[in-house]
C-alpha cells in the first residue's frame, strides 16, 4: 500500500511539474498576433474556445484546464486584448486577470458638431458602429437625452475604449462627462446672468465656443452675449447661421445667408437659437456662465485671431472699417 501511494504521489507530482513546463512554454499562433474582446458574463471554458477560435493553436480543454487549474480562472476580465509570438499560458492568463486590455482612442474636439462626431465614430477603430443607423432623435433616445438631438451634450475629451465596444457605449460617458461640467459651470454663474437654466447654458457656450477665435478672448465673447440678452438685443452670431443652413453651407457667408430665417438664425430672431451649435469645452461653458465683465456689446476680428471689442455702434463701424474693410483709422 505504501509503494502505491508512494508511485501515485510521484505521478501527481510529475503531472504538475508537466503541467508547470506547458505553462511557462509560447502558445504556437496561427498569425504574428491574435485579438480577442471578452464579453461580460464570458465563462472561463467559452474563453478558452474563443482564444483557440481567434488563433490560439492548442487544444481548448487543454487551455481551459490550465485556467481551471491556476485557480484564478473566475478572476478574467472582460475586454479586448491582443497577444503576439512568444505568449505562454501563463503570461495570457495573468494579462486576463489583471485586465491589460487593448484600448483606442475616441476623441471628440472642442467645437464639434453632431456630424463631425458621427465622423469621428465611423472611423474610430475597433469600434462597433450603432450610430449611423440612427436618426438624431434616436440617438438622444440611446443617449438617456431628453432633447431630440444629442448636438452640444457630449463633452469634448478623449475616451479610451476596447475594442468591439458599441459607440453608444463610450458616447454615454462623453454624455454624463458633459452633464457634470454643465453642472459645475452652472452652480458658478453670475449673479446677474441672463440665462434661465442649465440648458440655456449649453446652447450659449456653444455660441461662445464658435465665436471665440483666440482664447483670452473668450470671456469677453461671452460678456457681449450676455450683455445683448439682458437687453434683448439679437446675438447676431454667423456661426448660428451657419449651422442652421446645415448641409447647404458652402464656406462662404452671404448677406442672403444673413437674412434666410431658420430657427438659428440669431440675425432675424431674438435670444439664444433652440439648440446648442458645437460641443462646448470647458472653459466656453465656465465664461458663458462667469463671462469678464465688459460694456462692450460689438465685437469684430482683427485677422490675427483676435477681436476688437466696443461699446458703441460708432466704435464698432470704426473696428469694422479698420480690420474688415481696410480702411483708415
């Protein structure tokens, strides 16, 4: 009895030490390297037969048994991951449990629009399209938005994404990123502002955002704006006009253009458009809340990225005479 326990104790410990040697050898791959994306509630045996489907050439149960072995197999992450020649079984598992994923890059710029995000969506690598096939109502409604268009509630950042992720997925976190900075902006408004809620906030950061050619200017932007909606005075804004000719817009702004009516343009109607025009960044939606304060209610670019600001209409045709007519001072 005791020589049989004796040879069973050395098979067990010769079939670990077996055991041990595979997992520390390269997995033999069908490609220079395999990517797999791990869905959340994957078991630990279906891992192993995606892992062996993605290019993985070894046997599945062999795989998985080592997984099951190791102790750790309840332990995998869900993500997308890639390996390359060289991988061992032990080095595949320990990147699983530690969650070393493979992550892109989705990055939406300050003063965007809802198209050129779409945009960026469709090129994005790795990432599982859904948006294209909705309307922009349909979108906010994905979203969790109230509005009819997600235009200007996505805060401009870069979100890091696994591959095989739904669009809708990574935009819900631009989404809430955008309602927390609204929120904060909001809470810091000025005592005197204008504007009457946080949604009003965001369609005039947007204005600010597109307005605002060099960014020490900014808040004098804002201040204009203000100013002409605490009087009433239209905010006349190009860059409203030319969102709301959308696809008609030829990059060239006309008098005609000016005075088309659409429900943004802020040359033939009064207040704030119905919509926001841009995805704001930050510092539109703290100066569109807290703008400088100024008399100024004109404004006009010099060329340089920069504008002349004015009190008076008078000034104001001296500005634009000067830097837009090249006139005389």
């Amino acid at each position: 009895m005791k020589k049989l326990l004796a040879l069973l104790l050395l098979a067990g410990l010769a079939a670990a030490g077996a055991a041990w040697w595979w997992t520390e050898q390269p997995l033999p791959l069908r490609g220079a390297r395999v990517e797999l994306s791990i869905e959340p509630g994957t078991s630990p045996r279906e891992v192993a037969e995606q892992w062996v489907q993605a290019g993985v050439d070894v046997p599945a149960e062999l795989l998985y048994q080592w997984f099951r072995w190791s102790g750790q197999s309840r332990k995998i992450r869900a993500g997308s991951y890639e390996i390359e020649a060289g991988v061992s079984p032990k080095a595949l598992l320990e990147k699983m449990v530690r969650g070393e994923q493979v992550l892109e890059l989705l990055r939406i710029i300050d003063g965007w629009n809802l198209r050129q995000v779409r945009e960026a969506v469709a090129k994005a690598p790795g990432l599982r399209n859904t948006l294209a096939s909705m309307s922009d109502a349909q979108a906010a409604a994905a979203l969790g938005l109230s509005e009819n268009t997600p235009e200007g509630w996505l805060f401009p950042d870069s979100y890091a994404y696994s591959k095989g992720v739904s669009d809708i997925t990574v935009l819900k976190r631009a989404r809430a990123a955008m309602q927390q900075r609204l929120a904060q902006a909001w809470e810091q408004r000025a005592p005197d502002s204008p504007l009457k809620s946080p949604a009003e906030l965001l369609v005039l950061a947007s204005v600010v955002e597109k307005e605002t050619g060099q960014a020490s200017d900014r808040g004098l932007v804002a201040g204009v704006f203000n100013n002409r909606l605490r009087i009433g005075m239209p905010l006349q804004s190009d860059p409203t006009v030319i969102y709301g000719l959308g696809a008609s817009f030829d990059g060239n702004l006309r008098k005609a253009d000016l005075l088309a009516d659409t429900p943004w343009n802020t040359y033939t109607r009064r207040g704030l458009p119905p919509t926001p025009i841009a995805m704001p960044g930050a510092r539109a939606l703290l100066t569109a809340a807290k703008p400088d304060k100024t008399d100024a209610l004109y404004f006009v670019a010099r060329g340089d990225g920069s504008s002349v600001f004015s009190g008076s209409l008078a000034d104001h045709n001296r500005a634009v005479n000067q830097f837009q007519r090249g006139g005389s001072r």
